[in-house]
C-alpha cells in the first residue's frame, strides 16, 4: 500500500518535471525562432499567419461579445453600487482602470484558453497517437520547430491584439449601459474613458497578454506531447490543459496585479 | 536532387550495425543484448510474436529512444552518440514507413509526399510537385494526389506512407509491420513493391514484421527475435531449418507453454 506521503511525493516530482518540460518548449522554440533561419530551418511564415488566424482572427466575434457583455455587467453593477454614494459619474473611471488593466486580457484569455488551448493540446496529442510526430522526427523535422514554435510566436502577436478589442469592446459596452442611464452621450463616455486613462494602464493589460499567451501556448503543447492512453487519454488531456491553463492565467494576474499595482 | 548528406562515420562495411544494445521500459528488460547487422542493399526482416521487443529495436534504429546499453550505428556513425546536426544529416538518408503510414492528416496526399522536400531542399514548388508526383507513380497513386490521408483505404495509406518515404531517395528505408491491416492480395501488391524497390534504387531495407508469408516472401535474411532476444539470424532456408524449438513454434503458429510456478501464481492473484 502507497503511503499519502509517497503519493504526495510522486505527483509533486511530477509536476516539477511538467514545469521543467514546458520550460524546455519555451526555450526550445525561442531558439528556432532566432536560430532557425541561420540553421536552414526556419520557424515558417506561413504556419505562423495559419496559427495566427486560428487562435486570433477566428477568436474574435466571442471575444468581442463576451467582452462587450462583461462590460455592459460592470456599468449595470457599478451604477448601482456608486448610486448608494451618489457618485455615478465615477463609473467611467471605474470601468476604464478595471477593463484596461484586468478584464479585457482576462477574458481574451479564457476564450483563447477554452478555443484554442484545447484544439492545440487535442491536435498535437492525436499526432502523437497517430505517430505523426514520430514521422517528423524521423524526417528531420523538429517538432517543437515545426509545431510548437509557430504557436507560441501566432499567441504572442494574437493576445495582445485580442486583448486591445476586448478592452475596445467592453468599454463600448460599459459606454452604451451608462449612456442610455445617465443620459450621457457614448462620445462623452468614451472621451472621458481617454482622460483618465494612461499609457500604463493599457500596457499592464499588454503585458499580461504576453504573458497568458505564453502560459497557453506552453501548457496546451506540453499535454498535447504528453497523450497516451488512446481516446480516453487525448480528452483527459486536452481538459487538463484547459483546466491548467485557466488556473494558470488566474493565479498570474493575481500575482501581476500585486506587483503592478503597489 | 536532394543533397546526400555526409556524416562524420567510420569505414564499416555494413549500413546497419547493433552491438549488444539493451533497453528498458521502466524496470523490465525488451531488448536484452541484441546484436545485428545489415549489409547495404540487402532487405533484413525482423521477425518475432507480439511482445518480443521488434517494434523497440525499431525505435532504436530511428534514434528515437535511447540506449541503456550497447550501441546502434547507422553508415559506422553510432547514432546514440551523434550530435543534434548529425542524427539530422542522417535522418535525410532514411525514410520510413510507419505501421498506420502517420501521413499528416491536415495535408493533402500530395502535400504530404512533398513535406521532406519542402522541408529539406530550395527546390522551387513547380520541381517539388513533379518529384512528389513521381514517387506517387513508384507507387501506383497517380491521380490520388488532392485526396486527404483520411479518404483512402488501408493500402492506399501505406502506398503514400512509401511516396513520402522515397522522396529525398534514402539509402536506407524501414518498415514498420507493411502487411499489418491488409489483405492478402494488397500485402503481396506491397511485398512486390518493396523487392522492385530494392532492385531498382539498391536500397537497404529493414522490415520489422510478423506476417510469416510476407517475411519468406522478400527477405534476404531474417532474425528472429523472441522476448527480447535474438534466437536466430541466417537466410530464409536457415531460418526455416533451424532446430530451434523456439523458432519452429513461431514458424508454425504455435502458442509457448510458459511455465508457471504455482506458489508465485497464487503469490500474484492475491497480493
């Protein structure tokens, strides 16, 4: 009989060795990337535009309406709430900081996560199983080149513009809510959005795309190389990578937000 | 044409060299002191049951696991020890078929024979299409370029799997079970196909089975292999004449009796 301690060892070791193994990919595809085009094996263009339609172009209407529906939920709560205070007006400021710095690159990121975290963990896992990256491997293609690199390069450019028309489109949301109770025009809405808003508070939102992007990328390739077990195994997976991916992004920004906003 | 690629090698005489090699799957022991040599031109068909560590040795002749013991050299360069610009420079002189072909299902038939090239070579994309036609043609697919891996039948399948693999004209091909799936009449399509290969490009092959009709048919030696061991190595006549009670049980189709120590039986069930 396995003691808990000895179980708790294993899956702690485990983890220790998934980490080290998505740290790898990282590295791995940053070398290609640079690398690639002096070694005659280039990252190519062309799987990096497929990806970045994939994971961004195609993202875009539920981003957009996801975002647009958070933003319309945070103008009806916070009226509501600044209605106690008499301090309506403060909504545009409280919508502009909370969208910019947090929601928008938030809720990209889920949708990317929940779209595409698993499409690339159950792709790159059923060409696991099918022997397909074998077949690379054996050809003298590198996987983490040919399949991992393009992804994390198509996140990194696709976040940070998914993020910028979740932020876009929450505030419209937020504007129009607002517009139509205060009877503020929208143009006043979003020119008092402007005001307050920096510089910063938009880069805090670009960062944390940078960052969730990598997160995605790197935690639906690890488990999509990690697949065994046949059909059974390919969905255990590919839930996983949702399941991690959304905790991971969660515990970084609370993390980012600590540190950003001290 | 594809380059060939020169890999700093040692003069040996034969194309596939393994040398006591030994390997595990976590604790237990698949390939336990296996040595094997493969003469350039000549097809080698590993034999063996399920279970007795063919399909291991096979990864190991890819570099794709590692050796806990011994060595595999692929044209004298040990392929265990070879540096990440070698093993690549060494990979462009194999091709490989794969038991269910792993042709990528996101690209077309054609798209697919065309990969290694693309990959490998600056042909431009109008030479890239003729050669991939051409090896389409070897290989009885003419016509079947624009259809998906995921429209053709299990023949059909294996034929591309080949195209693919022949396209940068190895020197050095592996199969990895050819017949397995097929019937009768496909299998020996697919056995002619390899010998003409063979005597047409003087390639090395190896093919990893156990389709005992298919072995017989295209082998210019054969090995046994049997729990992770080799009982026999020799021609196809050796191989059918050898004493071994082993070998003449998997030539025939019949089951081993494993001996069963009941104390360790009972010792098992109820552990």
């Amino acid at each position: 009989m396995r003691t808990f301690i000895e179980r708790t060892g294993e899956r702690t070791l485990g983890a220790i060795e998934e980490l080290g193994y998505a740290f790898s990919l990282c590295i791995e595809s940053l070398y290609w990337l640079l690398a690639g085009p002096f070694l005659q094996q280039p990252v190519r263009l062309s799987a990096v535009v497929a990806e970045m339609m994939k994971i961004g172009v195609l993202a875009v209407p539920v981003v957009l309406l996801l975002a647009f529906a958070n933003g319309a939920m945070m103008a009806i709560q916070g009226l509501a709430t600044l209605r106690e205070f008499g301090a309506e007006s403060q909504v545009v400021a409280g919508i502009a900081y909370s969208v910019t710095r947090e929601f928008g690159v938030l809720i990209a990121a889920i949708v990317v996560a929940g779209r595409s975290g698993s499409a690339i963990a159950a792709r790159i896992g059923s060409m696991q199983m099918s022997q397909e990256v074998d077949a690379l491997r054996v050809m003298g293609v590198e996987p983490v080149r040919h399949l991992v690199a393009p992804i994390l390069l198509a996140m990194l450019i696709m976040m940070p513009v998914l993020t910028m028309f979740a932020n876009a489109a929450a505030i419209i949301g937020g504007g129009i809510y607002t517009s139509m109770t205060l009877s503020m025009p929208l143009a006043v809405f979003i020119e008092q959005c402007f005001d307050v808003l920096d510089w910063s508070d938009l880069a805090q939102g670009l960062y944390k795309a940078l960052v969730f992007g990598t997160l995605i990328a790197l935690i639906a390739c690890a488990n999509g190389f990690s697949v065994s077990g046949g059909a059974e195994g390919l969905g255990r997976f590919t839930t996983r990578s949702v399941v991690l991916s959304i905790a991971a992004i969660v515990v970084a920004d609370m993390i980012f937000t600590y540190f950003l906003n001290r | 044409m594809p380059q060939a690629a020169t890999v700093t090698a040692s003069a040996t005489p034969y194309a596939i060299e393994v040398e006591d090699l030994v390997s595990y799957y976590d604790s237990r022991r698949i390939l336990d002191e296996v040595s094997l040599r493969v003469r350039p031109g000549e097809i080698m068909v590993v034999m063996g049951g399920s279970g007795s560590g063919k399909s291991t040795l096979l990864r190991h002749l890819l570099g794709l696991n590692r050796p806990a013991a011994g060595r595999v050299s692929l044209f004298g360069a040990d392929i265990s020890q070879a540096s990440a610009r070698e093993l690549y420079q060494l990979r462009r002189r194999m091709g490989v078929s794969f038991q269910n072909g792993a042709l990528f299902n996101s690209m077309t038939v054609e798209e697919n024979v065309a990969f290694p090239l693309r990959e490998h070579t600056r042909l431009d994309e109008r030479t890239i299409r003729i050669m991939a036609r051409m090896k389409l043609e070897v290989v009885n697919l003419a016509g079947f370029e624009r259809l998906m891996p995921a429209q053709l039948s299990g023949g059909m399948i294996k034929r591309a799997a080949l195209a693919r693999a022949l396209v940068m004209d190895p020197s050095l091909l592996f199969f990895d079970e050819p017949s397995a799936g097929l019937d009768p009449v496909v299998s020996a399509d697919l056995d002619e196909l390899i010998l003409r290969l063979r005597d047409a490009l003087r390639v090395t092959i190896l093919v990893v089975t156990h389709e005992l009709d298919s072995a017989f048919r295209i082998a210019d030696r054969i090995t046994v292999l049997d729990q992770g061991r080799i009982l026999i190595t020799g021609t196809v006549e050796e191989v059918r004449n050898s004493p071994s009670e082993r070998v003449q049980n998997l030539l025939n189709r019949r089951s081993e009796e494993i001996d069963v120590d009941p104390e360790e039986y009972l010792r098992r069930l109820t552990d």
